[in-house]
C-alpha cells in the first residue's frame, strides 16, 4: 500500500479515539497527531476496548493463519484490522496471565513458577503461586481512571475471597480491579458444562464462590445452560448491557476455556469436522504452511520446524535420575560442568505408524478440537455483533490472541498411547468422545504430542518449551473505527505490551513515583525497582504501547532484549529481533545441555542450531539471560522439568 494511503487509512482507523487519548500516545510525533486532530474531533467518550483470549491455541488454529477450520469471524475482524505475526506469550497460562494483568515479568509478580513450585524454590519472593502484593492491575488503573471492567471465564492468578478464611491463595478478579466478574479460578474446568458440586469453590461471581450446575444456577435445574464458552460470552454480554446508559468506557475480558482440554463442544460442532483429519498429522501439517505462505504469514523461502524425529519407544532417563546423588542438566549447568543426569524421552509415533484403530481415535480428537474452535469463533462473532447492534463497535479497540502455544500433554504421559487411543476408538466409548458425560469431571480427553505440533505449524514445540512453537501465538487487533485491512506487522511483540496499549488507549499514565527502600530482615531492599500505587509499591509497567506500530512507525517499540523462563526451560531474542538463544533440558534439548542459537530473521522454525558458529555471540545472550534473570528474581530450578 503507498505510504500515503496508508496514512490516510490509519487515520481513519483512530477516529474512535478520543482527543486526550491520542495525546497520550507514546512515540508519536507531532505531525503525526495534527491530522488525526483535524480528521477526528473530540468526543467525550473513550474507546471500549474488548480483549478476547483463547486458552492454548496453536498459531495456525485459525484461518486468518493457516488453518483449515472454519472461523469466519475472526477472519472478518482482520478484514477490518491487521495481524501481528510476531507476538510472544508466556510459555503457559498463569505466566502469560500474570504478565498481561501486571504489565512485567512473572518472576516479580508471584508466577515465576505456574502454581508453587515443590523444589528449593518454594517460599521464595515471586514464586507464591499466585498475583502477589507487588504487582500493579491494569485492572484497577482503568477502573480509577472511569473505566468500566469486566471479565468472563479463566482467571488462574489467585482463588482467595475477600473475607474468606483461606488468606494464602491469592485474590479473585473482584480485588485486582475487575467491577464485575465470573471466574473460572483454576487453570482448566474439569467440565465444560460443569456439573459443579454443592459448595464447591471453582468459580467465583463478583468474588462470591458460585457453583453453576447447581439448582437454580447456570447450569442446573431452573438455570440457563453452561457450556464455558456460550455461557461466558453471555456473562460478558450482560455485563456491558448493565451499565451502557451511563456512557463511561468499558473494558472487557472474554477469558475462554476453549480450546482446552477436556475436548467437549456440541453440536453441529461436534459432528461438523468428521472425516476432515483422516489423511493424518503430516497431510494437515504441510496444508497449513502451503496456506501460510499463500497467506503472507511465512515468506515464500521460509523453511518450517519438520516435526520431531519419531520415536516409538521412551528413551531411558539417565542412571543417576531421580537419586539423591542426581547432578541434574540445566540452563547454567552442562555436561562440561560435570552434570549429567536427565529424565526419559516420549512415546511420539508418525501417522503411518499407528494403527487403524488408532488412526481412527487420533482422527476423532482433532475434530472435537476443531469443533471446540469453531464453536470459539462464533461466540467471538456473538460479542462483536452485540457491540455493533448497541452502537459501541466503531468505538472499540478489539485484540484477540492465545494464551500461549498449543499443548501437547502426552495422551499417556509419555508412554505409548495405543490401548488408550484403540479403547476409546471402540464402541461404546467412541460415541461419546467430546459429550458431556453429566458427572463434575469429563472424560479427560485431550489430543496429543503430534496434533499440537500441528496447531503450532510452522514452529517448533509446544506449550512449556522454549520454542516459537510454545511462545508465539496469533494476534488480530482492530483500532476504533478501522473499516480496511492493514499489513501485517512482524516487529517483536510481548504479551506485556498489550497491558502498556491497554493504558495508552485510556489515556492513563502508569505510576512512576519511586517507591521508598523497604530493607528487609536479610538486607534485601523490597523496595528496589518499585513505584507507589494507592498506598503499595509495586513493580511497573515494562511492556510497551503498541500503538506507535498500530499508528504506522516503523520503529520496534522493543529496545531491549527479551528473556523469558519458566520450568527450568529458557530463551533470550536479541533487542533487534535477529537472534535467539534457547535452552530446553535433554532429550528434548541437546544431550550434553548447551545451549542453542538461532536467526530468527532466516530461521524461524528453529531448524539450524548456529551457535558452534557463534559461540561467542551465544555465550554473550546466555550471560544476559544470567543478568535478566538476576533483575527479576528468577532463580533456574536445579531439577529443570515440565508440568506433564
């Protein structure tokens, strides 16, 4: 598009904007805001924003990246919006939802680790387990600053009520900001129809526990239906319509469940995809990059992760694994410092190995997944319809993304998954793949090594790794107003950032004041790094506005480089977005526990280890990461290893 159609199209885009927030906007020049002035006049409201988050989601899912299932919603949204190509989560949900929430690093903010770690790291600063009392809200800044808040579906950052007897789980969406909420609190429903038992505290409503299934309650006798999805488009619905007469802002989080394991959708999804998979793992993988090319997602030259070598047995942990003399492999720690020990491989078969009956479950469970997305995009359709039928459309900023990369949890933790896959391939079990079985916990069906590897297209890894497979996920962001599709960006993007675009829009300035030093009993100033907020000291925003970007800069808004851990596992992307340095533990990673090294400007799937030929270059972003993680409190496991 000539540049200066460009411009005129971005200036339309921003007419939702109001005045004040436009001032705001970091990075943009004065020649930049005098004909938005002139094009857009002041309006007393600002812009709604509406941000909508799938739970692992793999990059290529959607058809606006590649896939080949059905979501035509979301597709019209980039038909009036843009994608971003390049955009970088934690590599599991609570991380990437306590970054999103604080604006900063996971390790500052109670989730250095998902949930509280069971090793030497247990009790230390940042690893509570939940959002800790260092950490600002987005939240509670809009909320301060006239917005509306409101929030449907998974939390997974904390589950103590105010005034509850439980005080060491952390708080619900109600204390960190959000004016109305229904909260899933853990990290996955056992149901998605939820069949919840009496008392239960699963799920909270305004930071009351509430037990949809319940008579009376979503879900049971008297109430409306529950299936997560559906029912918290519904909540969210409800909760704009409360309050649109009064005119103030809204901002609204559509926190889905879905595509999460249990894999339950139903119909027309259910039956839709049947038969759609039966050409197997590789034929849909190779489908997707050809569509991705096609599509402008992967240059035309880019070469994809190719998949993991097969292995149809478990590789042995080594000898000393899981014995009190164990020296475990990990990101500081190699083979060349005298440390070995690792933990078994996976059962992880191509498709022409298995066997019928198999192939046939296999086929099964990725079309209840690819019914689950379906299902997702038409409630995504439901909420945009809604805004357009109230009037609030154009007004609103609309951002949709994963939480973080597909997730391949092995079928049989690791071991070969074939009387599993035949059994439930089998009548009477076959039928009732993806129903609701009516009891508190589904069936727990979830799709596997490989079909994660297909959803992560054209990556490597899935979810909890340190590769692009894990960590990058597809992002559409609409601007207030915006009628035309604009390019594709592929600047270096974090989930941080959204939080920094989220205030800007608002025309709200994060706190800066410097909290005072707060020495503690070991010498350590609490205080160091924080600022005031309300009466605590907090860490600040980190991330950076994106609308520089989304306003036409061509300028990264990321300066820095960008380092992430969790589980032991551990990347560092140069400031300029060229390299990455990635650590995973053995057999995943290499066997002696060194580090790897990669260019990202030519290869992407993670494909060619360079570091051999840039050993001082990759011994130099390690000593980063060192330092990166020293700043944030990160401390790397002795005994790096997953949650499944």
């Amino acid at each position: 598009m000539p540049a200066p159609r460009l411009l005129h199209v971005i200036q339309r885009s921003l007419i939702g904007l109001s005045v004040t927030s436009a001032l705001v906007l970091a990075g943009c020049s004065e020649s930049a805001r005098a004909p938005l002035s002139e094009a857009a006049p002041a309006i007393k409201k600002k812009p709604n924003i509406l941000y909508i988050m799938a739970d692992d989601l793999g990059y290529s899912d959607i058809g606006a990246f590649g896939g080949e299932i059905d979501t035509p919603n979301l597709d019209a949204l980039v038909k009036q919006g843009r994608l971003l190509t390049n955009h970088h989560t934690g590599t599991v949900c609570a991380i990437t939802r306590a970054m999103l929430v604080s604006g900063t690093d996971h390790h500052l903010v109670g989730e250095g680790h998902m949930g509280a770690p069971n090793d030497e790291r247990r009790g230390l600063p940042g690893y509570e387990g939940f959002l800790n009392d260092s950490s600002l809200s987005f939240a509670q800044l809009l909320r301060d600053n006239g917005y509306h808040t409101y929030m449907a579906g998974k939390w997974h950052l904390g589950s103590a009520i105010a005034g509850g007897a439980v005080t060491t789980a952390g708080k619900t969406p109600d204390q960190w900001g959000f004016e109305r909420s229904y909260a899933l609190l853990a990290g996955a429903a056992a149901n998605h129809y939820a069949h919840e038992r009496e008392g239960s505290t699963n799920y909270t409503e305004d930071g009351k526990f509430v037990q949809p299934g319940q008579p009376g309650q979503p879900g049971g006798a008297g109430g409306e239906p529950f299936y997560s999805t559906d029912f918290y488009t519904r909540r969210l619905i409800s909760y704009i319509d409360g309050n649109k007469a009064d005119g103030k802002p809204f901002f609204a989080y559509a926190a889905y469940t879905s595509p999460h394991w249990p894999l339950q959708v139903s119909e027309p999804w259910l039956s839709k995809y049947k038969g759609k998979y039966d050409a197997g793992y590789e034929a849909v993988r190779d489908a997707r990059i050809a569509r991705q090319k096609q599509l402008g997602i992967i240059p035309a030259d880019f070469t994809p992760y190719p998949g993991a070598p097969e292995t149809t047995s478990r590789s042995p942990a080594t000898a000393g694994f899981n014995t009190a003399s164990a020296k475990y492999i990990n990101a500081n720690n190699g083979m060349a410092q005298g440390y070995a020990d690792y933990g078994p491989g996976k059962v992880n078969k191509k498709w022409a190995s298995l066997t019928a009956l198999e192939k046939k479950a296999q086929a099964r469970y990725m079309e209840i997944y690819a019914g689950m997305v379906d299902n997702l995009d038409h409630n995504i359709g439901l909420l945009i319809q809604h805004l357009k039928d109230i009037g609030e459309y154009d007004n609103t900023y609309i951002m949709f993304q994963s939480d973080n990369g597909a997730e391949g949890w092995p079928i049989d933790s690791g071991a070969d998954p074939r009387l599993t896959d035949e059994a439930n391939a089998t009548e009477p079990v076959y039928a009732t793949l993806g129903t609701d079985n009516g009891a508190q916990a589904a069936r727990r069906l979830q799709y596997g090594l490989r079909w994660a590897e297909v959803s992560a297209t054209p990556f490597r890894l899935t979810k909890g790794y340190a590769g692009e497979g894990s960590v990058a996920t597809p992002l559409i962001v609409r601007l207030p107003g915006q009628t035309a599709r604009l390019p594709n960006l592929s600047a270096l993007t974090h989930i941080t950032d959204n939080t920094a675009t989220f205030l800007a829009l608002a025309g709200v300035t994060p706190p800066t004041q410097t909290a005072p030093a707060a020495i503690d009993a070991s010498g350590v100033d609490r205080g160091r790094g924080k600022v005031v907020y309300n009466g605590r000291n907090v860490y600040p925003v980190t991330g950076k506005s994106l609308l520089p970007l989304l306003q036409g800069s061509t300028a990264s808004v990321r300066t820095e480089p960008l380092g992430h851990e969790s589980y032991g596992r551990a990347y560092l992307i140069s400031a300029d977005g060229k390299w990455k340095a990635l650590w995973n533990e053995p057999p995943t990673g290499p066997l002696d526990g060194r580090w790897q090294l990669y260019d990202l400007t030519r290869d992407r799937g993670e494909t060619t280890d360079v570091a051999a030929q840039n050993q001082a270059l990759t011994n130099t972003m390690v000593g980063e990461w060192q330092q990166f993680m020293q700043r944030v409190g990160g401390v790397e496991p002795l005994k790096p290893q997953g949650y499944y």
